[in-house]
C-alpha cells in the first residue's frame, strides 16, 4: 500500500454488514482459526446515484494524484453498482447457462470499508469508534455496541482513502475508522454474515496508518 491518505466520509445512508466488534468478518479464502490476520472489521453503505456522485470525483482525484508510477486506470472500483440476484416464482434464484445466479441492477450503489482488527506491530486490538447522532462516541453497553448494527440502519461511514499497489490489483480502497448511526433508526443485527437531513455528517477526522481519530461531532 502507498502511503497516501485522505479522510472521507460517506453521506447518511442505509448501513449494511456492519462488523466493527470481536472477531471480525473473515476474510475471503482464509480459514477460521481465530489468527486476527484473517479478519477484518467492515462497514457498507448503499448510495443514491446522487450521493455516489459526490463521492466520485472525490476518489478519482485521489487516484489521480497518488496512483502507482506506471499504472494507468485503476483495476477495480471502489462505488459499485449494486445488482441483486433474479429470483423465480419459487423464489429460487434463476441461473444462466453457465449455473451461475442472474442478477440485475438495482440503480444504486455501493461502497465498502475496511481495517485491520488488531495492529501488527503490537496486536493490540484496533477499536473502530461507534458515534450516535449527536456525534459523540456510544458507550460500550449500547445496543448498537453489544448487540451490533443491522442493516437498513441510517448512518454514516468515516475513514480515510488509500492506494492498492498490488500489482494486477491497483485501486483505491477505503479504510474504516468509524460509523456514526441516526440512533431512532437502529435496526438489530440478526447475525448474517456478508454473501461473498437531519444528522449532519461534519465530523472532523485525520487518517493515521489505517485508523482515523474522530472528534466530537455536532447533535442532530
């Protein structure tokens, strides 16, 4: 990973996989062993054509700016379109000719951030704030805490933009420092794992490594 950073923070909108405690989500193609390398606390949000239009220029400029040397466009993106699986009549997804599930676009898009559960240099734990909707960091004992985020929850995701140098693989990727959640919107977290205005989003935040240290933000 290059060094360049740049805080970020998404729009309010419906949060999904939030998995910011514990163990962590695991990563794709690792065992479940309980090694912290294989895990990766993450957080989605899905986006208005228009919010992923505020967003877009944002990232290109980035890449822009900071892409490997040698490297022309980037190789995959972080705003993806999001697409659903086609169900049947039985509800069942339909497959194409190669067995594989249809899906179609939804007209909205996604966005992904991740981190690392615990650092490297220590293996001390790497928090990922919590905030709710006066911006201030929940306690520990709070539902969205101990019980988890569920999806369709409104928040928004903090966390600062970063350079994949990885060659074949070059783009930019968003690490995860926080989600701040409108709190009268909370949904409970039912378990899942991932298949494969009026909260003002002005927190101030500055990128450290993959971590970013959130201040207070202001009450909605």
């Amino acid at each position: 990973m290059a060094n360049a950073k740049q805080s970020i923070k998404t729009p309010l909108a419906p949060l999904f996989w939030v998995n910011v405690r514990g163990t962590g989500k695991l990563k794709m193609n690792c065992e479940d062993n309980q090694d912290p390398e294989n895990y990766q606390y993450v957080a989605q949000a899905t986006l208005t054509p228009e919010q992923a239009d505020e967003l877009k220029p944002i990232i290109d400029k980035f890449w822009r700016d900071n892409k490997p040397k040698g490297v022309g466009k980037r190789k995959f993106e972080l705003i993806k379109e999001e697409t659903v699986k086609v169900l049947d009549d039985a509800g069942k997804p339909k497959l194409d000719d190669d067995d594989e599930p249809i899906r179609e676009a939804t007209g909205k898009y996604t966005i992904q951030a991740k981190t690392i559960t615990h650092w490297p240099k220590d293996g001390k734990q790497n928090i990922v704030k919590v905030l709710g909707s006066n911006g201030k960091p929940l306690p520990e004992d709070h539902p969205a805490i101990t019980e988890g985020i569920g999806n369709n929850t409104m928040g928004i995701i903090h966390g600062a933009l970063g350079i994949s140098e990885y060659s074949g693989n070059e783009g930019v990727v968003m690490y995860l420092s926080g989600v701040q959640i409108k709190e009268s919107t909370l949904q409970a977290a039912d378990g899942n794992d991932i298949d494969a205005e009026e909260i003002e989003d002005d927190l101030e935040d500055s990128a450290e490594e993959a971590n970013t240290n959130l201040e207070d933000g202001p009450e909605v």
